[in-house]
C-alpha cells in the first residue's frame, strides 16, 4: 500500500459492516454535527460583515468622511478652511455646508427633519447623494430656487413627489411688533433620494446652501466643512491635524465618531456570537470521543492482533488518531460548503420567505437596513475550519491512548 496502513486501517473503521453499522451511522452523525455547527458559525458571521460593511457605505455615502464645524458656531470664513484642507495630500475633496432642524409640513402630515443645505457642484464630491437620488437632479438646488430633495420613507409619509409644494418650519422664532412667529417657508419637491437607511430616507432633506442660509440666518457663513480623505479609517486624524493646522477653535468629528453606538454594538456581537458558537462546534467536535469510545472497544480484538503482529502503542494510537481527524475533516469540510452555499443564497431564501409568510422580517425602521447582505471574509472562514479542526483533532486523544494502552493478551482473552 501506498499510504500509511494506519490510514488505511482508519479509512476501513470508517466504512460501515453489518456488524458496526451503527458505530459508522454515529461517526456519520458526528460528521454532520460538525458540519453543521462550522456552517452556522460561517453565516452568522458573514450576515454581521454584511450588515457592518452596508452600514459602513451607507453612513459614508450621506454623512462624508471628517467634517470640521465651528465650535461657537458657524466658520466666519469657510473658504479659507476649505482651501487648507484642500493643501494637504490626504484630503481628496472638500465642501461646506449649512445644517439645521425643522419641520416638514404637507397637508396634515409633518415630519421633523434635519435640513442640510449644500453646493450642488461641490456636494457629489464628499457624498453619494447624486448617486442614489431615485428622482430629479441635485442640479435642481439652485440658489434662490427653493427646491428641495427629500428621502423616499419621508415622501411617502408626506405623500408628495416632483413639483409638489411642502412647507418647512424652523424651530428659530421671528420677532414681530405682534409678538414672536415661527419662521417658515414654502419648497418645490425637486428630488427624491433613497439611501437605503431609515434614518436618512425618512429624516434628512437638502436645500441649497444659500437658501439655507437665509432660513438659517448665517450671514453667508458656513456651518462647517465636509471632507473626503484617502483613507477613511485615518479621517479622525486628519481632521484633527487641519483644525490645529487651522489654529484651533472648531469642532472635529468623523464617520465612526457620528455613529460609534453602531459599530461598537456590531464588533460586540460579532465577539460573541463567535464565542457562543465555537462552544457549538466544540460540542459538535467532541462527539468524536464517544465514537471513538465505541470503535476502540468493538475493535478490540483487531487492536490485540496488530499488537500480536508487532505494531507499536504508537501505530495503534495513531490508528484511532486518523480515523478522529478524518472525522474532523470531512465534517469541516462539509460545513465550509455549506455554509458558503447557504450565505451565497440567503439574501434570495429571505425574500421568498418575506413574500410566502406576507411578513416583514427585516424592518429598516429597527435594523436601519431592510435587506440581508452577507459578506464573506476568507480569513475568518479559515479560523473557524482550524478551529473546528483543532478541535477534533484535540477529541481523538483519550479514545486513542486508551486503544494504546490495551493489552493484547486481555483482549484476546474474550476473542
């Protein structure tokens, strides 16, 4: 024989006969166990690299990279801050904008929204919202126009579209001989966007920053700078580095600092749901030692004549070893396939649930996102197969130092 005949011997074990046809169904089952328990590791984590990377560009697509807003309030001269930033190698783009609350009136619906008001030829270059407009043109945010782009959660509570008038109120009173009245001012839908998250669809809307800054009073001051860097996970730091550049006095914050609740709570389920299942696949894994159990004590006649014909507590041990890793890595192997079959086809089995049961499984109003993507990461697939691995390999000792330490002449005694 080619092969070790310790391989061999393990290959053999592992096929059923009538008489141990039991003995092969449970090494079968300890197989699927372990399979099972890998596939299901391998998809949850994939569904939180999925939900965490679509958060991720979502956030990114609406909210920029960095922004560096006055501290007291609005930048007294935003071009020279915009022109700074733009100086330095790191910052791809820049833009300002003005931003505040109100609320969005249209018959009897009113929303509270957060109003932004931006530089149509500036704007696309550190945010998505060109791209994910549904209808119209940021181009239609032309100064002294007064047009408006809302979300598509938000028209539909307003129950407005394209050319349909709303009314906006800020919270900001105007002082009159007759007393104090809200400050208020008709807009023309011009655009509709959808960003894929609750949040903005139902409570962002853009104006043009002139506009904004008439309802706003900021005197042609910018509430802040966007910035768009090369790299978004040193955003923090660069504008850090500009506003102190810049002399201090501005507030800093970025994309992971506007929203560190969500990606917080995502690393930590991740850690523990990895934990958790790990005790599953260890579970799984350790069934191998009551398979082995069982194969040790029917083979004990086999074990007494190899030791008979000169084979070492070495060979034998490693006998029972390969037949527990075998077990280990078929099962592992197992798993891996389906589970990567299962995340590659999940988002479709969602929908066609949502339709059959006529239910709504994944409300973005509570999950932020309506769909379920899924993300595969090669690196974390490759440490749950070693895990799952070392795990059956680490199973297989007791049974096979047990089948070593037999004494051939007590086994074939009852032969």
């Amino acid at each position: 024989m080619k092969q070790p005949y310790q391989l061999s011997i393990a290959l053999r074990y592992l096929r059923a006969r009538s008489r141990n046809g039991f003995i092969s169904f449970i090494s079968l089952v300890s197989m699927v166990g372990i399979g099972l328990a890998v596939a299901v590791l391998i998809v949850v984590l994939s569904v939180m690299n999925g939900f965490e990377y679509e958060l991720q560009q979502r956030i990114l697509g609406m909210v920029s990279d960095a922004a560096i807003t006055g501290f007291d309030g609005p930048l007294d001269d935003w071009r020279a801050v915009r022109d700074r930033a733009l100086e330095r190698e790191d910052v791809v783009a820049a833009a300002p904008f003005v931003e505040g609350q109100g609320m969005v009136v249209a018959g009897e619906a009113t929303a509270g929204v957060a109003v932004r008001g931006v530089e149509p030829l500036l704007e696309p270059s550190v945010s998505a919202i060109a791209d994910v407009l549904r209808e119209g043109s940021i181009d239609a945010l032309q100064a002294g126009s007064f047009n408006m782009l809302i979300g598509s959660i938000l028209a539909e509570e307003l129950d407005v579209g394209i050319g349909d008038s709303v009314v906006l109120l800020l919270a900001q009173g105007r002082v009159t001989p007759a007393g104090i009245f809200p400050r208020l001012r008709s807009f023309t839908v011009a655009g509709v966007f959808e960003a894929g998250m609750y949040e903005y669809d139902r409570g962002l809307t853009f104006v043009n920053m002139s506009d904004a800054e008439r309802l706003f009073g900021t005197d042609g001051r910018a509430s802040g700078i966007r910035l768009a860097v090369t790299d978004i996970y040193s955003a923090g730091r660069v504008a850090t580095e500009l506003a102190i550049d810049l002399g201090g006095g501005f507030y800093v914050t970025d994309w992971t600092r506007q929203h560190v609740n969500f990606f917080r709570s995502i690393q930590l389920t991740k850690t523990i749901m990895f934990v958790i299942l790990s005790l599953v696949v260890g579970v799984a894994a350790f069934n191998i030692v009551s398979t082995l159990v069982m194969v040790v004590r029917d083979k004990r006649g086999d074990i007494a004549i190899l030791r008979s014909i000169g084979t070492s507590p070495l060979g034998i041990l490693a006998i029972f070893a390969n037949q527990g890793t075998l077990v280990g890595l078929l099962g592992t192997l197992f798993g891996v396939g389906l589970g990567l079959l299962v995340v590659t086809q999940l988002e479709a089995a969602v929908a066609v649930l949502e339709a059959w049961l006529n239910i709504d499984l994944l409300s973005a109003e509570v999950y932020f996102i309506s769909d379920l993507p899924t993300r595969v990461n090669l690196g974390e697939i490759a440490q749950i197969a070693l895990l799952a691995l070392v795990l059956a390999v680490a199973a297989t000792f007791y049974p096979a130092f047990s089948a070593a330490r037999q004494p051939p002449a007590e086994a074939l005694r009852y032969e």
